[in-house]
C-alpha cells in the first residue's frame, strides 16, 4: 500500500469532516484481483471525497485509474487495458437503510466502523472489470480463425427442426 494512505478508513468520520483522500495502491497487495491479472505490477491512482447527502447518508465520490494487465479470452494471450471508473456509494450500517438509500448512491453495507481502503478499492476494480477480457480483434491473435469460423453458414440445430416436423405428422 501507498505510504500516503491510510490502511483503515472510517468513511462516516471522513464525511462529517467532507475530507479527501488522493493517492496510490499498488496492485500487488490486492489478493483477489491478482489473480485475474497476467501480471499484477502497477498502481492504482485514486481520488476519494466523502460527503453527506441531502438524506444525511455518508458518501463516497471520486474515481480511481489504473493500467491492468489481462488475459484475452479469445485467444489467450496477455494484453494491456485501462480501467478508469467512477465511484459513488452510500453508506448504510443496517439491512434496513438499503430502502432509504437513493438510487443515485449505490449501496455499501458495513458492520463495522472501519473500512480497509485496499480492500474497498479492489472491490470496485472487480466490478469494473469486464466479464471476458478480450482484445480489440483487430488486434487478436485470433482474429484469423474468428473471420473463418465467425459467421455458421448452417445452422447446427437444422435438423432438429426437420425431427419435429416428421414428429407432428
């Protein structure tokens, strides 16, 4: 982690001091998302301001950036990508806030005070993540095979069709 970011962050605090958070994680400490990466060195740069809404629930704005190295689902080989997303999360300490919350927010539900900021970040990047990475296919080593098999000239299940038709005679 960042030296010049806390660990532990206590968003309900933050939002009644409206106080800012600016910095940089480094992807290796994220456990869960490593493990989707080809290779997990690098940043993540984000920007966090924490409010209160006009319904009094702490918030969480700003975005975060960071330049990802996956596995193309096509073909398989590594590429590069830039994940740039913005965050927007109210706060709720019970199940029974989720209904009060405005659609605007999207809802984070804490059992306790504290929230690990690595591990809030590494939440949103695998929400952002697309779920099948995959080059441009201009780009794809696959490309190729995806022109020639891309477009089924016969539809495979043609002769179900005519098993039915024989059936219903």
């Amino acid at each position: 982690m960042s030296s010049d970011l806390p660990q532990f962050i206590a968003p309900a605090r933050l939002a009644e001091a409206t106080a800012c958070i600016e910095g940089r994680l480094d992807l290796r400490n994220m456990d869960r998302l490593r493990g989707l990466l080809n290779d997990s060195q690098g940043v993540v740069d984000l920007k966090l301001a924490f409010s209160r809404d006009e319904h009094g629930f702490a918030c969480i704005t700003g975005r975060y950036e960071t330049n990802l190295q996956l596995v193309c689902q096509r073909c398989l080989e590594p590429f590069a990508t830039k994940l740039t997303h913005s965050i927007s999360v109210g706060i709720v300490f019970d199940r029974a806030e989720l209904n009060k919350l405005p659609e605007t927010l999207e809802p984070l539900l804490l059992k306790q005070e504290t929230l690990a900021l690595s591990e809030f970040i590494e939440d949103e990047i695998l929400l952002g993540l697309p779920i099948s990475p995959v080059h441009r296919l201009k780009d794809c080593a696959a490309d190729e095979r995806v022109r020639k098999y891309g477009n089924v000239e016969e539809n495979p299940f043609h002769v179900l069709k005519e098993l039915k038709i024989k059936r219903d005679r």
